[in-house]
C-alpha cells in the first residue's frame, strides 16, 4: 500500500494529534501546581503535629488542655491482668 495515499485522521482523533501537545502542557502545569499545594498541605500539617507533640504553639496549647482536662491518671495493670 502507498503511505501516501493514507488518509489524515478525522474527528477525535484529528484533534488530538493537533491540539494534543497544548493540553499536554496545560495538563502538565495543572499538575505540577497540584502537587505543591499538596506538599505545602502536607507541611503545615506536620507542624501542626510537632507543635501539638512538642506544646508550643496553637496546636500545644490543645495538648496541654488536654492534660490538665484529664488530670495525670496512673492506670492500674491490675484491672487488665487476670
């Protein structure tokens, strides 16, 4: 068969081989804007964490509410043991 009698693609697919590389790219784009905002998301809530761990802080001062709620109770081993 002669390649140069093959007919260009139509429709969806003649779309795509000409606006394919522009949606790539903005495609692209989007995705990589996704990933820092989830990786700034990601940040913020691991120092939420330390600060919740460590007491300092907004997210301390939760802990410390928490402790002071709850008094220092000590757990008897004996009430689990048989």
């Amino acid at each position: 068969m002669d390649p140069t009698l093959a007919a260009e693609p139509s429709g969806i697919l003649g779309w795509i081989s000409q606006y394919g590389n522009v949606v790539f790219f903005f495609a692209q784009i989007i995705y990589w804007f996704g990933i820092l905002v989830f990786f700034g998301y990601a940040v913020a809530q691991y120092k939420r964490w330390v600060n919740f761990q460590m007491g300092v802080g907004k997210s301390g001062e939760l802990r410390k509410a928490e402790e002071t709620a709850g008094g220092s109770k000590t757990v008897s081993v004996d009430e689990f043991v048989e």
